[in-house]
C-alpha cells in the first residue's frame, strides 16, 4: 500500500508531464492568436473610422415597407 500511495504522490508519470505540456503549448498558441486577433480588430476599428460609409452622402427616397398580413 505505501508503494502504492508514494507512486500516486511522489512519482512523476510521462504521459502527465507530456499532456501538461502539450497543454501549455496550446494555451500560448491561443494566447497568441488572441492578441493577432485584437490588433487587426482595432486596425480595422481605426481604417473603418477614418471613412465615410459609401451611401452616407446619397439621399435616395425609399418608402418604408409595409408588415406583410399574415
């Protein structure tokens, strides 16, 4: 029994260790993407409010639409 618990307590298993890192790695690479991710938004944040939106300035007569009778 004290093999037993000393194995489950003190000893290391390879295949933890691996998934662990495995693991780390997957979280730097998501971490990373994540701040990729954040900087194009804010460039196409900046790019989008340094332009007029393209119908902005056209003023064009379009009735409202009546609710369809169902």
């Amino acid at each position: 029994m004290a093999k037993a618990l000393l194995g489950y307590v003190g000893g290391t298993d390879p295949r933890l260790l691996a998934e662990m890192r495995r693991l780390q790695q997957r979280v730097q690479d998501l971490e990373s993407e994540l701040v990729r991710i954040q900087s194009e938004n804010d460039a196409l944040t900046a790019a989008a409010a340094h332009h007029e939106p393209l119908l902005d300035g056209i003023d064009i007569d379009v009735p409202k639409s009546e609710p369809a009778l169902t």
